[in-house]
C-alpha cells in the first residue's frame, strides 16, 4: 500500500505503477463535465483558474447533499471518459492526478506520460466507505453549477488504485491481457 499526501509532486507520481494500491491523504478537488468547460474555457480566455492547478488531483463526483452532523453527502466517482475532452489541457497546467472510474481514451493516456501525471480509479458503488475518508468539505466555484461545483476536500487515507501510471501502464489493459492468457476455466 502506497501513501500519498497531495499536492504530488513528480516524484511521487514517477514511483506509482498501474494495479498500486495508494491510499491519499490530504485535499482533492471535485469537478464533472460542466467545470471542466469551464476551467478549460477560463484557459482559452487567459484567465486565472478558481484554484492553482499546479500538484493537485481533481475527483470526478458530483457528492450529495450532506445530511446533517455530516461533512458531504454520497460520494462515489462518476464515469471519467466524459472528462477526456479537457483533461490534456489540464494537465499541461499542472495537474497531477485525476480520479474517477472507468477507462480513459488514448489522448488522455498520452498526456499522462507527457506530463507525468496519474489517473487513480476509486471504488465504483463504494460511496459510503469513500465518503468516511472525506472529513472536509469547501465551496470553491461554480456554486450555481450544484452538485457539480467544484469544492475542496480534504481527505484521509482516501483509497484509491493506480489505474494509468506516468509511463503508459494501464491495469485495465494488463488485467485484460491475463484473462486472455488464462483462456476458458
């Protein structure tokens, strides 16, 4: 099991490879498709970012309302693929990782070795156990997008795997490579 505290720094992320285990403790920031537009759109424009890019991950959920005497609400991940369109652009600007679920499209992949990032998978239908490790929540823009705003978590021992390291390794493809060999049971 790998520890990891946010920012990362280039470091760290050249260490991870696909199927590690990483557990991630500091913050992350939410976004879904409508920020992205934004955040991209905010690029293209020349304008400054509602957040330093620079060392983060960015958590593909649009979290529930929190109930009361709770941080946040439901917090699984949301499909990643929808995201592909602005993700090079954002990790140009220094993105570092990104997490979601599912797999991430041959651009996307580049881009993680061009800028040495990573792009982690969290648990799918795990939103209960994902949600006790997040023990802070903040606003940071697009409020009127919702749920889809973009907030601050911070988080501890948020658990996470290695899904497309920085040197092309993809679990997804390597896992699908086994079952072939392995042929019919």
């Amino acid at each position: 099991m790998v520890e990891l505290k946010t920012p990362l720094d280039d470091r760290a992320v050249a260490a991870l490879s696909a199927g590690d285990r990483v557990l991630i403790t500091g913050h992350l920031y939410t976004a879904r498709d409508a920020a992205h537009e934004r955040l991209v759109k905010a690029l293209e424009a020349g304008q400054r970012l509602p957040f330093d890019l620079a060392g983060q991950i960015i958590y593909y959920v649009g979290p529930s309302p929190a109930k009361p005497g709770r941080v946040i609400g439901s917090a699984g991940p949301t499909t990643s693929g929808r995201m592909d369109p602005y993700t090079p652009a954002l990790l140009e600007r220094g993105l570092k990782g990104m997490i979601g679920k599912g797999s991430r499209s041959a651009a996307v992949r580049e881009a993680l070795k061009k800028y040495n990032a990573v792009y982690f998978a969290a648990v799918g239908g795990a939103a209960a156990l994902i949600t006790k490790c997040i023990v802070g929540c903040e606003l940071v823009a697009y409020e009127d997008l919702g749920p889809e705003a973009i907030r601050r978590l911070r988080v501890e021992r948020f658990p996470v795997v290695v899904i497309n390291d920085a040197r092309g390794g993809d679990l997804y493809e390597e896992g699908l490579r086994q079952y072939s060999q392995a042929g019919p049971a």
